[in-house]
C-alpha cells in the first residue's frame, strides 16, 4: 500500500506539469476549434529554450520562465498570424495537415540546429528529495507542480477577471453575439494561441529539469495532453487540469504491479473507456472556468 501511495504522490506531482500544457492545448481547441497538432513541438521549443538560457547564459531554468513564456506567446502570436488564422475556416482535414506539417518543420529544425542527440541539464533539483514520513517527494518535481498551480490560477484570474479574459469567454459562449456587441474575433482567437503556447514553454522549462530533452520529444507529450484533455472534458480548463494528473497517477501505479514498458498501455486502456463510457469527460463539453 505504501508503494501505490507514492506513486499516487509522484503521478499528482508530474500529471500536474501534463495538465499544464494540456490547459494550453484545450485553451486553443476550446476558443478557436482548431486542433493543433505542433503543440507537442511548443513544449519542446520550450525546453530547448530553456537549455540554450542555462547552458550558455547560466540561468536557472525555473528563472529562464521570465524569458521562455513571453518568447513562446510572440512566437504563437506569429503562427497563429501566418497560418493559423487562413485554415479556421476550413475542414479539419486541412487544420490537421497544416499542424502535422508545422510540427515537422520544427522538428526537423531543431534536428537540424541541434543534431538529434539527447540532452539533459544538471540541477540539484532532479536529486533531491523530501521526506514525509515513508513517503518521499523529489524538489524538481514539487517546484514544477507549484509553479503550475501558480499559472493556472493566474490564468483563472486572468479568464474571469480582465476584460480580455470575458471576451474570450463571451467569444466560446456565442460567436455572433460577440461579434454584434463589437469584440474583435479574430484579436480574440490569436489571444489564446499565444497563451497556449506560453503555457506550453512554461511547462517545457520546468519538465526540462527532470526530463530528457530530444527533437521528437514533443511526439510523447502531444499524446499525453490529448488524452488528458479527452479525460478531463474537451475544452474545459480545470477538466485539462485534473485529467493530467490522472494520466500522471495512471502512469505511476501502473509500474507498481505491470512492467516499466507496459505503462501508457495502461493509460490508453483507461483512455478507450473513457471514451466508451463517459465521451465528454469529467468536465462537461464547453469551455469552462470552474
């Protein structure tokens, strides 16, 4: 019993980093409608980010946030002006293209500048650890789950309590309305691309501190916010929140009774039943900021 409530600790600690860039992810979907596929490709612009800061500036990485999330919004604000914004009226067919492509090309990219080796950085962070009791918590990962409930309280803040944050959310509620009482749509939908990425940089600075980083890796995370999003209630905030540390908790006491190898097998079978049993998720359908 002891061994599953640490993992059931670990997978809160980690699944709350997966809820992140899943929030981003969702905040996208939820307000524009379009399914972005390079989100995986915004986390790991996010931690290569974040190694270049520390390895040749020699700044933290929890610190290099300050650089990484403000970088990561202009960058979603320009994909957004130059592609995104010419397919939102088109088919999915046509927005998953464009995404699948946009992320290849940013992949290839980072192969290209920084060759497909993996790397990693050295903090103290990664190797030390908390007590309490049995039970022991790593300070990488404790930071990391802190400053998530740091940005998503901001972004609740931000949501329901700005004037930009109650015209995103007058814009999921009713487009034509919005746009009778004068808000500007297509100013409102580049807000959330550029915040989703933000998130997404974010929560690559802070994965980088206790994960390998690679050109592919955004592949693994994409996955993982995906499922998290479909578990937590497509384009709800909190929903995005909660369904990542259920796929973190998943993972972890999944490798309590079942092989390493076997742990997203886990996750997957508990996917496929959420979508069997309750297809809306925890959350609802819409856009929510409970």
């Amino acid at each position: 019993m002891i061994h599953v409530v640490q993992a059931i600790v670990s997978g809160i600690l980690i699944g709350g980093v997966y809820g992140l860039f899943s929030i981003g992810l969702t905040l996208i979907l939820g307000v524009t409608r379009l399914t972005n596929f390079a989100h995986g490709e915004f986390i790991m612009l996010g931690m290569y980010l974040t190694y270049v800061a520390f390895t040749y500036f020699s700044i933290n990485p929890y610190l290099s946030i300050v650089i990484v999330a403000p970088l990561m919004y202009l960058f979603g604000l320009v994909i957004y002006r130059l592609l995104y914004r010419k397919v939102l009226s088109q088919s999915e067919l046509v927005q998953i293209v464009l995404t699948v492509a946009l992320s290849l090309v940013i992949q290839t990219a980072m192969m290209m500048i920084f060759t497909p080796n993996i790397r990693s950085i050295s903090t103290p962070y990664a190797q030390t650890f908390y007590h309490l009791g049995p039970f022991f918590v790593n300070q990488a990962q404790l930071i990391a789950f802190l400053i998530v409930i740091a940005c998503s309280i901001a972004l609740s803040l931000f949501l329901t309590r700005t004037d930009l944050g109650k015209a995103i959310r007058a814009t999921v509620d009713d487009r034509e309305m919005a746009l009778m009482i004068g808000i500007n749509i297509q100013k409102i939908y580049a807000l959330p691309v550029g915040l989703g990425s933000a998130l997404a940089g974010v929560a690559g600075a802070v994965i980088l501190t206790y994960f390998p980083l690679f050109p592919t890796v955004g592949a693994t995370f994409l996955v993982m916010a995906f499922v998290s999003i479909v578990m937590g209630g497509m384009g709800s905030v909190m929903g995005a929140l909660i369904g990542g540390m259920l796929v973190g908790i998943t993972q972890q006491v999944s490798t309590v009774y079942l092989p390493y190898d076997l742990q997203n097998g886990t996750l997957f079978v508990l996917f496929i039943t959420f979508l069997l049993f309750k297809p809306t998720g925890l959350m609802g359908r819409r856009l929510t900021y409970e």
